[in-house]
C-alpha cells in the first residue's frame, strides 16, 4: 500500500512538473469568458467552426513561444522591454488597453463562475462572486510563487471536464470531422464578428504578457538560474523545453475549444437553442438535451477554469502596469514590497467584481471584449515578433527565421479577420 501511494505521489509530481508557464497560459486561455464564447460559437453555426480551433493552434503555439523567449532571454517581461527600447506612447497605450480588457474579462469570468456555483448549489450568485473575488485576491496577493503556482498547476486538470462532456452526449463524428478539415466559411456579419471573437479569446494579449512573465519568474525562483542572454551554455536545452511547454500549453487549449464547440454543436444548435448569454447559460440548456451529469461537469468546469483565469488576468494585468510604471513587480515578493504590482491586482479584480451589479448585458460583454482582443492583439503581436528580432533586446538570442515567419503570419492573418469584420459593417 504504501510502495503504491509512493508511486502516485511520484507520478503526481511528474505531471506537475511538466506544467510549466506555457501549459498554465494555455489552459487559462479556456476562461469562463472563452468558454461562452466558444459555446455560442457551436450554439449558433453547428459544426460549421469546428476548423477554427486547427486553424488557431499553429498560430497561437508560435506567437506564445514568441512571448516566452523573450522574458526567457532576456529576463524582463514585455512591459519592461517596451519601456526599456521603444516609445513611451507605444508603452502607455498597450498597457492602458490591456487593463481595460482584463478588468472587463474577470467580470464577466466571475459572474459565470457565480452562476455556476448558483447551478451547482440552488443558492443566488451574488454572494458566490463576491466570495471567488476576495479568494483569488488573497491567493495571489498573499501566497508566493513558488507556493501559488503548484494550484495553478492541478486547476489547469479542470479543462478535462469539456473533453469528458462530449463523451456524454451523442457526436455523428463523420459530420463533425468533415467540418473539422474541411472549413465552411460565410462572409455574413455575424459569421465575421464571430471569427474575430474566437480569435480574440484565443490569442489574447493578456497570455503574451502572462507567459513572459512566468519566464521571469522561473528565473527568479530556481536557485543558480539566469536569463539565457547571460547563460548561452543552456540556450538549446532551456529553448527546447520552452517550445514544447508551450506546444503543450497550446494544444491544451484549442482541445477544449474544439470539445466545446463540439458538444455545444451537437446538442444547442441541433434542437434549435442559439442564443446563449453565458457559459452557465450553456450548462443549464444540456441538462435537458444530455442529462443532468453533463451540464453539471460543464458548471464544474467553469469554476476551475475560472479559478485559473481570473489570477492570470489580473497578474497580466499587474505585470504590464507596474513594469511600464517601474515599479517591483513579481508574485514571488511580499505584499509590502511590491505595493504597486498587488495593488493593480486587487484593484482589477475588485472593479471587475463591482460590473457585475451594474446590469450590463453579459454576452455583449463578452463578445466585445474579445473583439477587443482580436484587435487590439494585430500591433502587440508585430511589435512582439520586432522585440524577439531586437538585438538590443535579445543579444545574440533572436528567434530563428522560421519562428519569425510564423509570428508574423499568424499577425498578417488575425489583421485580415479584424479588417474583415470591420468590413462587414
């Protein structure tokens, strides 16, 4: 008994230390935001997307690797490069739209996991969120990196809830595997604004900023290491395991984007329920369609995914501040050292908690800010792939040619859906 519970502890470990910052990104990418967006997406045009999720993953993988070698390298976030080597306008107004888009994301993330938790347990969201708001706070501001990570670490396990769900209800997978690869594209409005919105929570600025930071913060809690822009005799091993970290990471993510469309798709959309206003909005319509089991894994699912999301949105959040600000940042240091870093933190989170009682429309909401992203990510991606090509920034370390190309084709190609839906109009 006890050689087995060694082995589990064992494999346990393991698996968590092949979680590193790209994996965490990745899952925290599936937000209850995302998950709305995603379930809206299968609600609304069936199968008809399912491609979008393969089409994302090379794209995303690359921009993400881009981000991540960069605070590898060259041991600074995104927010001290821009102040360190570009203009302090391209600085402000990257950060300034980056808070604005978190701080609306965890609103809208804490009133589904609310509701949720409203499904799980009969009792009236309100005072749920308020309870997640004040948890996630006092986690992130109060447990250092080293202690907080590892929860991170298993909440990321909760995104398995959206594979297992499809398992349950009824799939005709020759249908869904033939929109899969072969796309099925209309150039209506709501098709494009919809594209745009997968996009936009699919490659959202807030990941770029978080996994470069993680970088950092690897750097900082293991004894002996050094941005590899000083360390070169650990530059391909260090490199490789940050590409497959973040392959992983991303794969993760579009895995349950696909399963939730998917599930969504065969269940919403074939009897006819197109409008969903929120991810629990997605739980509460399965129930009938696929059983009680399925929509509760489906709630289960946001609150873990919500639990994951909400620290990384406003740690971005925070990161992006306080380093353009030059202020102490870093989720290692204690509370009273890093006033600035924290205090972004609480207070993003404590305004994104306040949006909840001011009855704005949750799907707009959602919807909106992740056209936002879309849009808003096209410059922060070209300027990302120029600092990963930036000598002063990099040394020696550039990103090789073809990661370069990679970074901006996925730029050129999330440019052509954002102009696309501005079009449309």
């Amino acid at each position: 008994m006890r050689k087995h519970l060694r082995k589990v502890k064992e494999t346990s470990r393991y698996i968590a230390r092949l979680i590193g910052p790209g994996v965490i990104t990745g899952a925290s990418d599936d937000d209850p935001s995302g998950i709305a967006t995603y379930a809206q997406t299968g609600a609304t045009f069936g199968f008809g997307m399912l491609w979008v999720a393969l089409f994302t993953f090379p794209l995303m993988a690359a921009i993400q690797e881009i981000a991540g070698t960069i605070g590898r390298v060259s041991g600074k976030g995104i927010g001290t490069n821009l102040r360190l080597h570009y203009p302090r306008v391209l600085l402000y107004s990257t950060v300034s739209l980056l808070l604005i888009a978190n701080t609306l994301n965890i609103g809208a993330d804490l009133g589904a996991m609310g509701e949720a938790l409203e499904l799980l347990f009969g009792i009236r969201s309100t005072p749920f969120v308020i309870l997640l708001a004040v948890l996630c706070v006092i986690l992130e501001v109060f447990l250092p990196y080293r202690k907080y990570v590892p929860i991170l670490r298993w909440l990321v396990m909760s995104l398995f809830a959206y594979v297992i769900t499809a398992f349950i209800v009824e799939i005709p997978w020759g249908e869904a595997l033939f929109a899969t690869f072969i796309p099925q594209i209309t150039f209506t409005k709501e098709f494009l604004m919809m594209l745009i919105a997968v996009i936009g929570t699919t490659i959202s600025p807030y990941l770029f900023f978080w996994q470069s930071a993680q970088e950092v913060e690897e750097i900082h809690a293991t004894p002996g290491e050094r941005p590899l822009i000083h360390d070169l005799l650990h530059e391909e091993s260090e490199l490789r395991k940050l590409r497959v970290d973040t392959i992983l990471g991303m794969a993760l993510s579009n895995i349950v984007t696909f399963f939730i469309i998917l599930t969504t798709a065969a269940t919403l959309h074939k009897n006819g329920i197109g409008n969903i206003q929120t991810a629990a909005d997605a739980a509460k319509a399965l129930e009938p369609l696929a059983g009680k089991f399925a929509s509760l894994l489906f709630a289960a699912g946001i609150i873990g995914t919500g639990l994951l999301a909400i620290p990384v949105l406003a740690g971005s959040a925070a990161y992006g501040a306080a380093e353009a600000l030059h202020l102490p940042t870093g989720l290692e240091r204690r509370a009273l050292k890093a006033k600035g870093f924290y205090g972004v933190i609480t207070a993003a989170t404590v305004i994104g908690l306040f949006l909840n009682f001011l009855g704005i429309d949750p799907i707009k909401a959602l919807i909106g800010v992740a056209v936002i992203n879309g849009v808003v990510s096209v410059p922060l991606m070209a300027l990302l792939v120029h600092m990963a090509s930036n000598k002063k920034v990099m040394g020696s370390l550039t990103i090789h040619r073809g990661l370069r190309w990679m970074g901006w084709l996925t730029t050129f190609l999330v440019a052509l859906a954002s102009i696309g839906y501005f079009v449309s109009f």
